[in-house]
C-alpha cells in the first residue's frame, strides 16, 4: 500500500513538472528579488509592519551623524561664515528653476488627463480603506483593513472613486522665507496657509505664483553661529510686486504652448473607448506623470524635504515645522511634536498601488492567486488600459512575464 501512494505522488508530480516549469520559472525574477541581477528591476516597496515602527532612514544613520559632527566642527571653527551654495544660502539653483517649471507643468497636465480619463474609464474604491481599483468591478482580493474588516473577511466594498483617488499630493506649510524663518510655530498654524508639498517644492525651486508670495533674495545670506544673518533690505510689498509681474500659472509662455495632452484635455471632442483619442490621452498623461517624477527626483537631491517617521506629514524647507499635530505612534512623548526625517519621493507623492489587471474582459481577481498578480501606480495602470505602453521600469512591478494559472488549477502549482 505504501509503494502504491509513493508511485502516485511520483507520477502526479511528474505530470505538474511541465506546467510547474512555465509559472516557477517565469515567478522566480519576481517572487525572489534578492537573486536579480537585473537594473531594470522593481518591486511594490513593503509598507511597514504596523504603525508603532519608524519609516526606515533613506541616508544611513552613521552618515547623518557625521554631517552633523562636520557642522558642528566648521560652526566652532569659523563662527561668522557667508553661505556660499545655493538653496542654503538663500538663493536659487540656476539648473533646477526649468526643472521646477516642468514639474509644476506635468503636475496640472496629469491631473487634467487623469479627469479626462476617468470619464471613460471606471475606477472603483473601497468604502473602509484606501484600496483602489481599476475596472468595472472590484477584485475579489481580501486585503481590506479598515473599520470591521474581520467580520466582512477582509473584504473590500466597493465604490466610485475620483481623481484623489488615483494620485495623492500631501499638503505642507506655504514658507514666505524658507531660510530667514524657516518654522512655522504652533500659534501659527491657521495664519500659514497649507498647499500641496510639491507645488511649495516648485515655489522654492523658483517657481512663482501670484497667490503664494515668497522672498527672493539677490544675495547670500550669512551664518552667525548657526543663525541666519540676512542684511539685504526688501520689504513684503515690493516681493508681492515684483510676483504679480510674472505668470498667473507659474510657468513661462513657453513652456506652455504647444502641448499635445493640453489641447487634447481642453478640447470638446467625444473620446471613444476604443478611440485613437484614449490611446494619445493615456501616453501624455503617462508621459506626465513620468517627466513629473523624474523632475522631482532632481529638484529633490538639492532642496532638503521631510516627513515625519511616524505619519504622512510632510515639509519642504531647510527644517520641518513646530506645529504639534501628530497623533501617530508615541507622540505623547514628543508633545505632539513630529519626529522628523529626511523624506524619499513615496512621501511627496502618493502613487497609490493597485492591481495589475492583464485583461479587463476577463473575471475579477482571485484572491487564492494573488501571488502571481503584479502592481503599479494607480495613474500607469489608468493610463495602460486606456492603451498607453508599459514603462520599462514598471514592468517588473506588473509581473507581465508570470502567466497566472486559472482557478482550477490552482491546487495543482507547488
């Protein structure tokens, strides 16, 4: 009786050993990262294991002990010292003002074709948590961890979402003077008004808008025992002038006309589903997003950016703000105050992962192969099915080269 199971189980083993092949083989790249060598690779980062843990330090901990052990020692040696590199000094960076230009750019024209988007295709979202899918109906996949998720089996109730939804921009404090008061008190908190972070980056970078005044200064400023000392005269009235003079949308004439996805977006015209006009609107918006990221990331590696480790809060300037308003993990320790680090791009931008569906004709997600789906951006994946063509640095993400077995199947696959 014994010889007889193991003969089964060496034929039943035999006959999944093709079918094993093609899906293992095709799922090791993905499923076991550590053993790619691949450039081009990329996974959906982990999110942290509950809220009480710290976000993880994107600059070592040695490395920002000795930056910090280097000022000191240069503040003792040379107690009186002018600032000579910008943004520290008060200036602006001259090769990252057309960056900030494009990014605020990208930025308006991804939001305009993501509503464009979303009026021909569905986007669903969860009523207790902040899961986003794209299709006609939601995936079966219980992952839900909001209010009662235990009772309803971690299942999500779907809903239509919107275009906050797909990207998610957090707000920061707006700063007048990002190196003479580069704080924003508690008392202060309703007087200071709050916009998105990356729009206060751009602002920064050299963006200038009408409504959000900042101080542009023509010389360095000086360092007085590690307080700024600015002797340059310029009053509020002439900075708001001097704004009211250049462009309502912050960009130059130039870098405005001639865009493609804008015409598109302002038109009239009736986008068809299976149109030519989806397709174009889907590879500018991706384009968007792609040159909107990208701009980020430069502006991002000269102007300082933080994020407290605990919440999503976010601050663009040389030091994060005073306000006590974190109710995260172990703020009674802090008296509310944020526990503040250096922020990475995930913290600026919210992309908001979602499922990758490799055809939207076919049923909704199972949950029982969910290891074999990918993820993307919620605004790729928007802007896939609309007919754009995957990005490069997505695709590993997306897992386009596992074949997911069907549910039937799914006992047979080791």
């Amino acid at each position: 009786m014994h010889r007889r199971l193991v003969s089964r189980f060496s034929n039943l083993k035999n006959l999944n050993c093709g079918f094993n092949q093609t899906i293992c083989l095709s799922t090791q790249r993905v499923l076991n990262p550590v053993a790619d060598d691949d450039a081009l690779y990329a996974d959906v980062p982990k999110p942290r294991r509950n809220k009480s843990e710290r976000k993880p330090y994107p600059t070592p901990m040695k490395t920002l002990i000795r930056r910090a052990k280097e000022e000191r020692v240069a503040r003792k040696a040379q107690p009186c010292r002018l600032l000579e590199h910008p943004p520290e000094n008060g200036l602006l960076v001259p090769q990252l003002v057309a960056v900030a230009h494009q990014v605020h750019q990208a930025r308006e024209t991804l939001l305009l074709g993501v509503s464009k988007l979303l009026q021909v295709l569905p986007l669903q979202r969860c009523r207790y948590c902040y899961e986003v899918h794209v299709g006609q109906a939601g995936h079966e996949i219980r992952t839900c961890t909001g209010p009662n998720s235990g009772f309803r089996s971690a299942k999500h109730v779907w809903r239509k979402g919107g275009v906050q939804d797909v990207v998610f921009f957090p707000k920061c404090f707006h700063l007048f003077d990002r190196v003479g008061k580069p704080r924003v008190g508690h008392d202060e908190r309703y007087a200071v008004p709050r916009i998105p972070a990356i729009l206060e980056l751009c602002i920064q970078a050299g963006v200038d808008l009408y409504k959000y005044p900042t101080k542009r200064r023509t010389r360095p400023v000086c360092s007085i025992e590690g307080r700024i000392a600015d002797f340059e005269v310029m009053t509020k009235i002439d900075e708001v002038e001097r704004n009211s003079d250049s462009s309502v949308l912050g960009f130059p004439e130039h870098f405005v006309a001639g865009t493609k996805l804008g015409e598109l977006v302002d038109s009239n015209l009736e986008i068809d589903n299976a149109g030519q006009n989806l397709r174009e609107l889907g590879i500018g918006t991706l384009e968007s997003w792609l040159e909107m990221i990208s701009g980020v990331k430069k502006i991002m590696e000269t102007y300082t950016v933080w994020t407290c480790g605990y919440c999503p809060e976010v601050q663009v300037g040389p030091k994060g703000h005073k306000v006590r308003m974190c109710k995260a993990s172990k703020h009674q320790s802090r008296n509310g105050l944020h526990a503040w680090q250096e922020a990475t791009i995930e913290d600026l931008i919210g992309p908001n992962y979602v499922w990758h569906v490799h055809d939207p004709n076919e049923p909704a997600l199972d949950n029982n192969l969910k290891r074999y789906y990918g993820k993307a951006p919620a605004v790729v994946e928007l802007c896939v099915q609309a007919g754009a063509p995957v990005p490069d640095q997505y695709r590993s993400m997306m897992r386009l080269d596992v074949v997911p077995p069907d549910r039937d199947e799914v006992d047979l696959v080791a």
